[in-house]
C-alpha cells in the first residue's frame, strides 16, 4: 500500500484550499504556527515547512513578529518550456519509440520533455511525480501502471486540474484523455485469423495484468467479440509472471493461445517447448506489441505492430491544446495498427493484403 501524504503537505493543501475557495482573502492573516501545531498535531519544524513552500511559491507573504498573510496576487512561478513524462524503464522498446515521438514533436514547439521512470511503485511514482513538480513542468506525460491509482502525487495533479495525457493505456479511475494503439481491432484481427485460417475454436486470452488496464480490456474485447461472431470460444485466463509455468498443462488443452503481449507468449513458447508440446503443430500461439524478438524465436511469432513514434506525437499534440486552453474530450484517442502474420500460427504463406514481417 502508498504511504499517505507528508503531514507538511496536507497542512499546505490545506491552506492552498483555503485560499483557493475564498475563505481566506488578500492580506487575510493565514493561521499561526502555533495553530497549526495543535490542529495538525505536528512539529513546529513541519508547520514551518508548509509555511516555507507556500511563501517560496508566492502564495504567501510575512511580516517578521506579526506573522503570515495571504498575497493579494499569488506569484506565480515563471512558465517554462518543460514537459514531465512519466514512463517505464528505457529498455522497453514501447517507451523508446514513444519517448521519440514526444521529442521531435516538442522540440519544434520549443518544449523539452523531462523524464523519470516509473516501475509500477506507487510511493516510488509519487516521489518522481514530486520531482518534475518541483521543477515546475507546464503538463504531464504518464504511462501509468494498474495501481498508479493508488499514488498520492498522481491524485493530487489530478485533483489540481494539471494537464496530463496518459499514454499506452487508460487506468480505471484516472480521468483524463488517453493515446492508445487500437487494441480492440489489434485483438479482433488476431483471433479472426486464427478462426478463420486456422479453424482455431477453443482459445484463452493470458494476461499477467487485470482487464482494468484499458490495454489488457480492449485486446481481451476484441478477442472476445471475434470468437462470437465466429462461433468459437475464448477464454480469460489470469496469472501472475511466476506462474506462466505452472499453468502450461492447464493451456495445452486450448488449441490456440492469445498472450497479451509479446513477452508472455515467448515465455509460453519456452514453457512448451520444454513439456514437449510442438509449435504449431500442436498448440498455435499469437502475441501483441511485434517487439524486436518477436521475429527471431522459433518460430516466428505472429502478432500485432504498434506505432509507438505516433502514439508520443499524438500524446505531445493533445497536451499542447491543453496547455493552449483548448478543449479536449476525455475519451481514448487511437493509434491503427497492423497484424504481423509470421509462423506461430500456423501459416506457411500470407494473404497479400495482410502484412508479412
């Protein structure tokens, strides 16, 4: 579970509120340190700390013996031209393309992205969203993780109404617009083929992330809707990384397998391998995401292109309408993608109007 914010911040948040409602007005004195100590329970030294930060950002003035007074007109730190992103490890080839895509479309706006990682940690990720705070970025860029929810820094920009555009997926109960890969289509196109080339009629959709995770939903949805409107079955099959081994005897009763990314289904094909079960031949599987491997193992896996380079300029444009006051609709904004038919399918040639990698 997050720790709950520093007492410092919320004896800050709640001056800030204070201010921002009308209760406490130009020059209105703002609660004494002693106040604040019996109020909050707390040190002198962490009233001081929220007393510092809110006279270093303007929002208060003192007057030495007397005490703290509310500014008529709040000084407003100066705008600058930094970004904050928030995005997995560099490694990934996901976050590379989109980190790309960011920076060409920013640097000719004269905007430069600042960036920080993020492992899925939610105290971790508030202490990175903090830092690009401090630097006073003008938005945010996030990639975020199924519990970035529980973060109390990304909360508290959402809250605070600070333009951020998620990337990659959409988090249940983070509002904001998204920038996606056309998963639902990408997952549609996959089992249609499996079904239609292949004949494929019990098949399981394996995810190690749950379907709150826009991504993970929408290829699942899609999967699901091609197996109904072709007389076949999916299922949903739900594991943790560590137990993609395990429950290799469970899936060789399917004769498809649809892994949710290009890493699961690698693992699987490893799993496979070792139980002796043949690919193709006697299980067919297909991924998502076409990582640079994904050509390489044996065999070749078939799976669906993202155009992360897109998804980053599409990202960085709607931040920029945001920025500029512009409206923007909350809704999931789609990046096409292609199917990429290669031999773990089971296809020994490929259709000329489907893409061959």
């Amino acid at each position: 579970m997050s720790k709950r914010l520093p007492m410092y911040r919320i004896i800050k948040n709640f001056i800030l509120e204070q201010i921002r409602s009308g209760e406490l007005k130009p020059d209105d004195r703002v609660p004494s340190e002693k106040e604040l100590m019996n109020t909050f329970n707390v040190s002198r030294i962490t009233v001081r700390r929220a007393l510092d930060e809110l006279a270093a950002e303007g929002y208060i003035y003192r007057l030495q013996g007397v005490g703290a007074f509310v500014h008529e007109h709040p000084v407003r730190k100066a705008r600058t031209n930094l970004i904050g992103v928030l995005i997995t490890p560099v490694s990934d080839y996901l976050s590379v393309g989109i980190l790309r895509g960011m920076e060409r479309y920013l640097d000719k706006l004269g905007f430069h992205p600042v960036v920080q990682f993020s492992t899925g940690d939610p105290e971790k990720e508030s202490e990175r969203i903090q830092k690009l705070r401090n630097l006073n970025v003008q938005g945010f860029i996030i990639m975020p993780h199924e519990r970035s929810l529980q973060s109390q820094e990304m909360r508290s920009i959402m809250s605070e109404g600070i333009p951020v555009v998620f990337v990659d997926r959409a988090i249940d109960g983070l509002k904001g617009p998204s920038v996606t890969s056309d998963n639902k289509k990408g997952g549609y196109d996959l089992v249609a083929h499996l079904i239609e080339v292949h004949g494929s009629k019990r098949i399981a959709f394996v995810t190690w992330e749950g379907t709150n995770v826009s991504s993970v939903r929408d290829r699942y949805l899609g999967g699901l809707q091609a197996a109904k409107n072709l007389g076949a079955q999916m299922d949903l099959v739900m594991c943790e990384k560590e137990d993609l081994q395990r429950i290799t005897e469970r899936l060789s009763s399917y004769d498809s397998i649809f892994a949710c990314t290009d890493l699961i289904a690698a693992e699987l094909m490893v799993n496979f391998e070792v139980n002796g079960i043949k690919i193709p031949d006697e299980i067919r599987i297909v991924g998502f995401d076409d990582r640079p491997f994904s050509r390489y193992i044996d065999p070749p896996l078939t799976t669906v292109h993202q155009f992360p380079e897109e998804i980053g300029k599409k990202a960085s444009a709607i931040l920029m309408a945001l920025l500029n006051g512009e409206t923007v609709t909350e809704d999931e904004h789609l990046v096409p993608v292609e199917l990429v038919i290669r031999s773990s399918c089971g296809c020994a040639g490929v259709a000329p109007s489907i893409k061959n990698a």
